[in-house]
C-alpha cells in the first residue's frame, strides 16, 4: 500500500538554517545538509528546502546546499523558494534536487508549469498554493434568474483567496480553481498552504486541504498549522491529504520523525516504518 | 567501473552519488567506447518513453546497449530506463523499446491519483530462478518501502521475469530480471538504506565491489 508521507521542511537562509537549534548529536544545527540528513535518518520521507534568501547573489550557497544533499542525502528533496523561471528550475534540478516548488512565478506565468513539466516530467513540479479563507456569499444561479430573490437560499461557503510573493499579495484567484488549472497544466503535486493557520501550531486547515485533495487527481501536501501529532493524522485522514509538511514541530524537537510515524501507524495509516 | 548512461533524460547526479556511496566506481558517459570498457551498464532517466527511446537513437547507443548485455554484462535500467528494456510502450501513442524482455508498457488505469508518487511496499516473487542466482533483491525483507513516480508499468509477457510485485489499485511488476538485464520501476538512489542496499547488491553481481 501507499505510504503516507510525512515531510519536514526547512527554511534556509544565505545556505544556514533559519533558527538552528542544538539538539541531538548535531554538529553544525545550521547546517541544513546536515539536517536533513538527520530527518532521513529518522524515517522523513522526503525533505523540502524553503530558500528564503533575499538576495540573488547569496543563490550559489543554496545550490551548493543542493548538490551537497545530493551526495550525502538518498530521499528525494524539493527545493523551493524564489523561482522564476525555467533556467532557474533547470538549475536547482541539474545540482541535484528531485523536485522544485513553484508559487508567485507560477501565478504570474501559468505557463511556467506547462513549459517545465514538459521539459523535466511532472513528477518534479510542485506547484505550492499559499491560500487564505474568505468568507463568500454563493447563491444559487437558478433561483436568481427565477428573480425568487426573497426566497433564495444563500449559503455562506468557505472559499480561499491564493496569495503570492510569500503571502503579501492578494491575487483574487480561487485556490481551488488555481489548482485544478495548476494540475491541468502539468503540475505533479501540490503544496498547499493555508496562511491562516500557518504558525499557529492550531491545525491544518482541514476544510481547505479536503476541497482542494478532492478537486484535483495529483497529490496534496497539506501545509500549515501543525502543533500536535493529532493534526497530522487529522490532514491525512479528515483532510485526505496524500501527505503533511511540517517546520516547527520537527524542527524544535517537539516530536521526532520516527514518533510522528509510530503515532500515525497506531491510529491505522500507513506509514514507511 | 560502473557506466552510467547519460542520454539527457534528467539528472542523472543522484544515482551516481548512490552507486559511489556503496564502494563503487562511476563513470557517467554517453561515448559508446566507454561504455564497451565498463563492467557494467546503468541506465537511469526519468521522462517520457518516446523521448528516451529517441534520445538513445540519436546518440547512437542502442547499439552499445543491446551488445553489452548481449556479452551477459550486467545492466540496470531504472524508472524509465527500466520501463525502455520493454517491447513496446503506450505512452503517448505506440513506441517501440529496446526490446530486451518482451512485453509492454501500460498506464495505470485506476481511480486512484496518477502518478503513482510516494513510498510503497515490493513483495518479491520467491519463486523465481534468476533471482535466486542474481542476488539482487538480497536481504531486502517482504514489505520494505521504496520510492516510486510513475504513471505507466511494465508487463512481461513471461510471469518468471517479475522479480518482486508491487501494489497499486492492482499488482505490477516493482522489479523484473531477465538473465543479467535488470529493471526497478522504483527509484533505489532515492529509497534511503534498502534503496542503497539493492545498489550495493547490484554492484556485487558487477563485481565492482566485493
């Protein structure tokens, strides 16, 4: 059967580790070769780098962190993160990384997603989704053009708003659409965000991540929220995403890799042990 | 030495890095001369069939291909390059293969999200004669996890030829083997230590390491 995924991700900044801790047998906590050589040791199934680096002349230490995974880390990595276009994919991919995770570039070039997947396969375009919940007022067509405005039903429904340049941008694109398109033009997964419950240790959000896992037919990385061991499981289950990323719970030692997965193994899903 | 195919269907950095990683020598090459020196082929890829197929024409390698493991040099064709050793595939219209294990590659055609992305169990086909001999599926347990992305599977027409099963919505055939020719549908250089251990294992049929 199919594993469940679980994915640790780590925000890398000028090639260190934003907010590296010293636990473990750690050597270097910033390094994120190192890391994530840890997070595969434990049982990660893939690992995903977020490069927040602001400057594009600090982008070479990132692809020496790729090429260095390459050689020391034997789980796929994705590497996201300022993307722009097709010769940066083509980098990052050639210095190693298994897949790259696109988002404002993606947004504002759609056709980015065509180009790429065709050029280096589906499997390595991750289209990442930062959505935000908006409160919408859907009524039904039908009884509108009946003009049975005093008896119509209206129902309010949650709908979410994607976001780009790392969630300061309101696009007024419907995540869900935006998805079924991102698939459409050759996506293989999708990395979805929910910037209302992003670092809120709260939850995934459950509702965004099943619309948008029930919407498309490639796989669902929920994003966002996870606090508990039950958020995991819920994202998973509830929320049928195909698997769960995680920063801060695996990053400040909350719980290991290896407990997350006995845990989700012991609630009945699969799980790599 | 151990060649590694280069034939520009994608990065081909990671299998080196994995074979080297269990003691052997690389050398990743797409002149035919080289790849008559080498102990053993290995080739990798990810993409589409007709583009791989038309690729190994261009480059003149089908030849080289087809003579080594004529000469019983042990070859490893991963994800795609595992899927080309086939007959025939219905990626995108009908392709022939290179045409060493008879059969054909078919797409999925279940409900179930496509492609089939992510960690799944193999079963290995105890039965089966050249395994025993080969050694390649040694010390794997029934119900280790590998990696796999693949939309499309291979058949052999011979059942014998299917090392080690995998599941997804239906059976497939995870590994197949036909005398020293072999096929992973799975991505061993990206399935952390069992992954390395069927490298290792690969190596030692080579004899590249002891």
């Amino acid at each position: 059967m199919l594993a469940k995924r679980i994915i640790p991700c780590l925000d890398v900044k000028d090639g260190r580790v934003v907010k590296g801790i010293n636990f473990l047998n750690l050597k270097d906590a910033g390094d994120p070769v190192e890391q994530a050589a840890i997070y595969s040791r434990e049982g990660a199934d893939e690992v995903v780098f977020l490069d927040i680096t602001a400057s594009f002349e600090h982008r070479d230490t990132m692809l020496k962190v790729v090429r260095r995974t390459a050689e020391k880390v034997f789980i796929p990595f994705t590497v996201g993160g300022g993307i722009r276009n097709l010769a940066d994919i083509e980098t990052i991919l050639r210095n190693g990384a298994d897949k790259v995770s696109i988002n404002t570039a993606a947004v504002k070039n759609p056709q980015l997603i065509k180009r790429a997947s065709r050029k280096f396969g589906n499997q390595c375009i991750v289209v990442a989704i930062d959505a935000k919940r908006k409160l919408q007022v859907t009524s039904h067509k039908s009884q509108v053009k009946k003009k049975n405005m005093g008896h119509e039903t209206c129902n309010l429904q949650p709908a979410w708003e994607v976001y780009i340049y790392g969630g300061k941008k309101p696009t007024g694109i419907d995540a869900i659409q935006w998805a079924k398109q991102a698939e459409k033009l050759g996506a293989g997964e999708i990395l979805l965000t929910s910037m209302d419950k992003d670092g809120t240790q709260s939850g995934y959000d459950l509702k965004l991540t099943r619309s948008i896992s029930k919407s498309v037919r490639i796989p669902v990385i929920a994003s966002g929220g996870a606090g508990k061991l039950e958020h995991l499981y819920a994202a998973l289950s509830q929320g049928a995403a195909d698997a769960v990323l995680a920063a801060s719970i695996f990053h400040y030692g909350t719980y290991t890799v290896g407990q997350t997965k006995d845990y989700l193994a012991r609630k009945g899903l699969t799980m790599r042990l | 030495m151990i060649a590694l195919i280069d034939y520009k269907m994608g990065n081909l950095r990671s299998v080196a890095k994995a074979l080297e990683a269990v003691g052997a020598e690389v050398t990743v090459t797409h002149e035919p001369a080289k790849l008559r020196r080498a102990q053993a082929l290995v080739l990798p890829g990810v993409g589409a069939f007709s583009a791989g197929m038309s690729n190994l024409r261009k480059m003149k390698l089908i030849t080289p291909i087809k003579e080594a493991i004529r000469a019983g040099k042990p070859f490893l064709g991963i994800c795609l390059g595992a899927q080309l050793l086939f007959t025939e595939s219905e990626e995108h219209g009908r392709h022939l293969g290179l045409g060493i294990i008879p059969g054909r590659v078919v797409k999925f055609r279940s409900a179930l999200k496509i492609p089939h992305m992510g960690w799944n169990t193999i079963t290995k086909v105890t039965s089966h004669k050249s395994q025993d001999i080969s050694g390649l599926l040694n010390n794997i347990p029934d119900g280790a996890y590998f990696y796999f992305v693949h939309s499309y599977y291979v058949k052999p027409k011979k059942k014998d030829m299917v090392l080690a099963l995998s599941e997804y919505g239906q059976k497939f055939a995870a590994v197949v083997g036909k005398d020293n020719t072999f096929g992973i549908q799975f991505h061993p250089e990206k399935s952390s230590e069992l992954g390395l251990k069927i490298l290792e294992n690969f190596c030692r049929i080579c004899g590249e390491i002891k």
